[in-house]
C-alpha cells in the first residue's frame, strides 16, 4: 500500500470547507476547511440557484407531508471536527423517513455482524421502485437491499430487545447520539403514515411468507412506521452523516457510536443503493454516498471530511428531494469532492 506523505495529510486536512460571513457557522476556522469566501461563494449560489426550482410535489401519499410549507428550503454542512455551517431553513423539523434505514442498519450491524447482513438482508440494487412488491419475488434474498422497504422493514424486525417498547428507545437513542441532539417522534406524521401504511403492511406479510420476517410483521411494520418519523433539522442531519464521516465518532462528543469497521458498509450500500433506482445517476454525478427520504431531506457523506445535508420537500419519481440533490451535486462539483477522484481524497 502506498503511504500519503506529510505534506499530503496537510493539503488532505485543508482541502474541504470553509465559512461564509452571510451563514451560520462557529467562529474559529476548520482544519477541514478551505477559503470562507470560496464556501461562501459556492454555498450562496447553490442556494439562490435552486431556491426557485419548483419541479416535484411533496410526497402526499403520506397526508401529513402533503401539507409542510414546498417552499421551505435549507442545506447544512458539518466537518468532522465539529463546525457547523448553514443555510436557508436549517433549524425546520422534517420527518426523517428513509434516511433512517441507514442507521437502523447500523445497529443490527452493531448487533450481529456484517455477515448476517449479507445473509438475512442482501446489498444489491433493484433496479425498482423504494416500495415495489415485484422485486421482493425476482430477488434472491427477497428483500433486495436494507435501503428499500422490504429491506428495510426486515432490518427493523432483526433489531434485539426484550420488547417493542425497548427496542423504539434503543433506536430514539441510537439516533440521538449520532446526531447530537435529543431528538422524537413526529406524532402527527407517525399517525398518518400509520393509517396509509397498507403497501408496507403487505410487503411485510409477503415477506414473512418467503420467510425473511425476524419478528412479527404488525410490531415490524409499526416500529418501521415509527423510525421514519422521527424530527429532525438539516443540521442535525449533517451531524448524523458526520459521524458516519468521521469513521462512527460523533464529532461534537467525540463518542464512539458506531464501530469503525462497520462504516465501509454502510457507506458503501449508500452509494449504490440510497437514492434508489437514481442511485447509478447520483454516483456518477457527484462520487458520493448518500441517503434520501420522502420527507425531503438527503443527506451526502464525504468520508473523512464532513457530510453535506439538504432538505426541501418537493420530490421526484423516484423519491428524492429535487432542491436537495441539485444543491448536493452542485457543492460537491464546485468542491471536487469525489470519493473517485485521486485527487479529493488526498493521494499524491
């Protein structure tokens, strides 16, 4: 293996981001970060470039999304040593919906190895819709991937605890340490996704009858139902996606809250699964692995350095926030920050 030179890991430790004078952002200078009138720059036209952008509708088939404000709009950038930069709507609660899979993930992985995620679980791509019945019968796991539904739901039911009860807390804690923030449940979303959640309610039993159901589907559905509503801001997000960027150390506790050699995983079924059957697209454009949620939030990683969070909720086909993932790739472009490119990571 090829070893990164002093003088490498100094242009590796100054090559990211930088605060802008019109954003919010702690006063003393990232060591991740480049010049603040560059970010400044490249912040202020992401957003005034795609504040505008009215392509998409909120995702209405859960009513209670159907009625948050289209026009809210916010991006967030954390870096692993802890600064904060923002933009637009960033303190705005959204629900957190598919981004959750990411996390749940990564407690079963805490709990029962990479293995058994390959072996219960599958990381393969669909090719089809986050919520399609079709792939659970041509895939050979039957759940395709943890990013989907299916995947999903069946990553839900293999988390341990002795009831529904303690496994909702392990997850609202799980998420809050990674986020820095006391963060809970949106009750009046979790309702109406509750009361709409009949697609899932069959993917489950469909599921359960292929024999990938770990518990049983009403609880794992429920708990599913649950996990994807819980709040949260554009910056506590990033600070969700920092942590996976920082190797599982929350970057403003310093905590361990993930193992260091369960992240490689994890990000690596971001990038080919996260942002669904657009997943190839988004991987192509900006190099980076990242997770959506119908809520309208994304949020980007780039490992080492920091995450990127955007939230607007206007959505696409596929499920994707369009502001979020049009102000995602233009900061990752503007910043060549591409886990591809020699380059960005900081080898000679």
């Amino acid at each position: 293996m090829r070893h990164i030179s002093n003088q490498a890991l100094v242009v590796l430790l100054i090559a990211w981001l930088a605060i802008p004078t019109s954003i919010t952002a702690q006063v003393s200078k990232s060591p991740v970060a480049p010049d603040y009138a560059r970010l400044e720059k490249i912040l202020g036209d992401a957003y005034e470039s795609f504040k505008d952008e009215t392509y998409g509708s909120p995702a209405d088939y859960i009513p209670e999304l159907g009625n948050v404000n289209p026009e809210l709009f916010g991006i967030s950038i954390v870096t692993v040593d802890g600064k904060v930069f923002n933009v637009g709507d960033v303190e705005h609660t959204f629900s957190i919906q598919s981004i959750s899979k990411v996390f749940t993930l990564a407690m079963v992985m805490e709990q029962m190895g990479q293995e058994a995620i390959l072996e219960k679980l599958g990381a393969e791509p669909t090719g089809l819709p986050f919520n399609s019945v079709t792939a659970i019968e041509q895939q050979a796991t039957r759940v395709g991937n943890p990013l989907v539904n299916a995947g999903a739901i069946a990553t839900t039911s293999l988390l341990e605890g002795p009831s529904e009860k303690a496994k909702w807390k392990s997850i609202l804690d799980f998420y809050s340490a990674c986020a820095s923030a006391e963060l809970t449940i949106m009750n009046d979303v979790y309702k109406s996704e509750a009361a709409t959640n009949g697609r899932n309610q069959a993917i489950a039993r469909l599921l359960n009858s292929y024999g990938v159901m770990y518990n049983d589907p009403e609880k794992a559905v429920d708990l599913y139902t649950r996990q994807c509503s819980i709040g949260i801001s554009s910056e506590q997000l990033a600070a969700m996606g920092a942590t996976l960027a920082a190797g599982g150390i929350n970057p403003f506790t310093g905590d361990r809250v993930i193992k260091q050699d369960n992240i490689p995983q994890l990000l690596s079924v971001m990038l080919s699964c996260g942002m669904y059957d657009y997943s190839g697209t988004w991987s192509y454009l900006t190099g980076l692995p990242a997770k959506s949620g119908v809520g309208g939030g994304i949020v980007a990683i780039v490992p080492g350095k920091g995450a990127i969070a955007a939230f607007s909720p206007r959505v696409d086909a596929a499920g994707n926030s369009v502001r979020a993932q049009k102000a995602i790739a233009y900061i990752s472009q503007q910043l060549d920050i591409n886990i591809f490119d020699p380059q960005s990571v900081g080898v000679e």
